[in-house]
C-alpha cells in the first residue's frame, strides 16, 4: 500500500480531533492566530480532513498534494506574519 493514502488518512483523523478536542491544538494555533484562536482551529481541522480525505482517494490526490503545498504555505506565512 502506498503511503500517501496512510499519511492522508492520519491527516483527515488529525483534522478530525480539532473539532473533538480543540484544546489540545491551542498551544500550537494561538501563536500564529493569535486573535481568534478558536475560530482558526476549526478552520485547520476542516481544512486537514478535506485534504485528508482527497489523499486517500486516488481520483483527487494530486489535487489534495497541491492543496497540502498551498495549506502549508499558508501555515508558514501566518506563523512567520505573527512574529513580527
């Protein structure tokens, strides 16, 4: 088996424990969305399992790794944006 589809499926469980426990995400959310941490933890937690999901099924996963590229480019500017 290939590991793309593990790793999208570890992705989509990961983003799916945002929205079951959202706590455990706000020590590595608060410092790059300081405002509104909350409101940006369900965000990612969406934003993990839709591409999660589109890892696992063969149909859309090159969709899903360039949506993982843009995703983590995202991630990178806000924590950088957030430091200044």
């Amino acid at each position: 088996m290939s590991r793309i589809p593990v790793a999208g499926a570890a992705l989509a469980a990961t983003g799916l424990a945002h929205f079951a426990k959202p706590q455990l995400f706000e020590a590595i959310t608060a410092p790059a969305f300081p405002n509104n941490t909350r409101r940006h933890i369900y965000t990612n937690g969406t934003i993990e399992t839709a591409l999660g999901v589109g890892l696992v099924a063969p149909q859309t996963r090159k969709f899903a790794l360039a949506g993982v590229v843009g995703y983590l480019g995202y991630l990178i500017v806000s924590a950088v944006r957030s430091r200044r």
